[in-house]
C-alpha cells in the first residue's frame, strides 16, 4: 500500500490553509504545494476542488509529474439527493466532468457519495440509482472506477448496497471507498478484525480505494477524527485490507495541515507492523 492524503485545491487563498478535514493547498502555487506532500513522504494524493477546476488539468498533471506525486483519486463528492451537503461538486454535471478528467489526472479513481437519504425510500432509491447509472455510463467511457464512499447515513453507503446497485445497474465501474468508521457502531469494536473482514468480503463490492481516518465513540455518539485519535483498530484495519488483496493507495483525511506528519507517522507504523505480520 501507498500513502497519500485527501486535499483541496483552492484558488485566491493569500496562504495555504490548515483546513477543517482536508489540507487546502493553494491553486497559485500548487508546485510549492505539492512538493511539501512530496517531502512529507505522500506517494499520492486524493485531489478535489471547488467549481471547475482552478488549474488547467494538463498543467495539474504535469506539476503533479514533475514532483513525483501521483493523483490517487478525484474528488467528485456531491449530494446527488440534496444541495446542502455538496463539498466541490455543485451538481451531478460536475460530478460526471471530475470522473471524465480523471484520466487527464493520470488515475483511475474517482470518489463519490451514495445520496445523503433513507435507503428504505423508493424515491430516493430511483433517484440515486439513476444518477450513479449515469456516472458509471461516463466512467466506462473514460476507463474509470467509481468508488463509492462507505457512509451510513447513504442511501447506496454499505457494501452491500453498493454490490447491489452494481447488480441493479449492471456495471463493473462502482465500487467501494473502503472507509470503515463510517459505517461501524459501537458494537463493532467489540471485534474489530471480524467487522473488518466482514465488510472486506462481499460479493460484488471490489475496494477501489481506501481511507485511513479513526471512529471514537462517546456517550453514545460516533465521531470521526483523524488516524491515530480514536478507537479504529489499524494494524487489523490494514491487515483486512492486505488480506483482501488491496494494495492501492491509502489516503489519510480528517486532519488539518499541521497534524498532518503525526498522521503520516501514525499510520506508516501501523502499515510497517500490519503488512510485516501478513507477510510472515
């Protein structure tokens, strides 16, 4: 596995900013940017902006090339059944133009949500099910993945709900953002590995990326800081994912700019022992 780390590429900011889950880089001097990713040992990074793109994506490209980061994933986050929840993508036209220019990008990858609803809805069902035919129609044109981010609050969020609607829409394009805190209760961490296993081996749900945050349960309620700050446990985390035969990129999210070398050092330990014990 690779390390990487989700960010935001943002124009007209006067310096690069901490961000409140994802590093803002700036778009006027993206070398500099990406250069202090290179330098903090980040093989790739999962990129997304706001509107269109603030760097012609060419010119994206070669600066990425020139400092040898490579683009993990696009970022095509949108709430496909609301405009609230929207994070770059205002629309699933923006979504559809991310997932296009991801090759341009030099990756595969493009990261999405499921439709922040019910999924015992039939309205919302038809709506996201439509949308995501739509993407998938657009990634296979363009030779692209979609990965979908598990996330419980989703109408398509749990594995098995992405393998289901792959089925329905008949596509190989959709798959899973392994991101496991965001579907785990409290229960689960009675036992972590088999939780992970579980969510690792459904059928028709292949893992196209994977995020690397941390889940803390307190009173009751589940919150999402950055690795290394909650209950996740990571070397079974990371174990799962071996053992499952992912061996991408692993992108680190929830945490500002200046937790970022903590984060960085938390989970490549937590790599080191994990794929040294699944190599024994």
């Amino acid at each position: 596995m690779k390390m990487s780390a989700v960010v935001v590429i943002r124009p007209g900011l006067e310096q690069a900013e901490p961000g409140a889950h994802f590093p803002s880089l700036r778009a006027e001097s993206l070398q500099s940017e990406v250069a202090w990713a290179a330098e903090f040992g980040f093989e790739g990074l999962q990129v997304g902006w706001p509107g269109p793109p603030p760097v012609p994506v060419k010119e994206m490209a070669a600066v990425f090339r020139g400092e040898g980061v490579a683009v993990a994933a696009v970022s095509a986050y949108t709430d496909l059944l609301s405009d609230e929840h929207n994070w770059v993508c205002a629309d699933l036209d923006e979504v559809k133009e991310t997932i296009g220019l991801a090759p341009v990008l030099g990756t595969d990858v493009a990261v999405t949500w499921g439709g922040f609803g019910d999924s015992a809805q039939a309205e919302s069902r038809r709506v996201v099910y439509e949308a995501l035919a739509e993407e998938a129609a657009v990634a296979e044109e363009h030779g692209v993945r979609v990965a979908i981010e598990l996330y419980d609050h989703c109408v398509v969020g749990t594995v098995e709900e992405v393998a289901r609607a792959a089925e329905i829409i008949g596509t190989g394009a959709l798959g899973v953002m392994m991101d496991p805190p965001n579907t785990m209760t409290e229960a689960d961490l009675a036992d972590l590995p088999g939780y992970y296993r579980r969510i690792m081996t459904v059928p028709g749900a292949p893992i196209f990326a994977a995020h690397a945050k941390d889940v803390l349960f307190e009173d009751g309620v589940r919150k999402l800081p950055g690795p290394g700050q909650g209950q996740q446990d990571y070397v079974a985390y990371l174990r799962a994912l071996a053992a499952a035969g992912y061996d991408g990129f692993l992108s680190i999210e929830h945490i500002k700019r200046d937790e970022a070398e903590a984060a960085r050092d938390f989970v490549a330990s937590k790599m080191a022992q994990a794929l040294s014990d699944s190599n024994r």
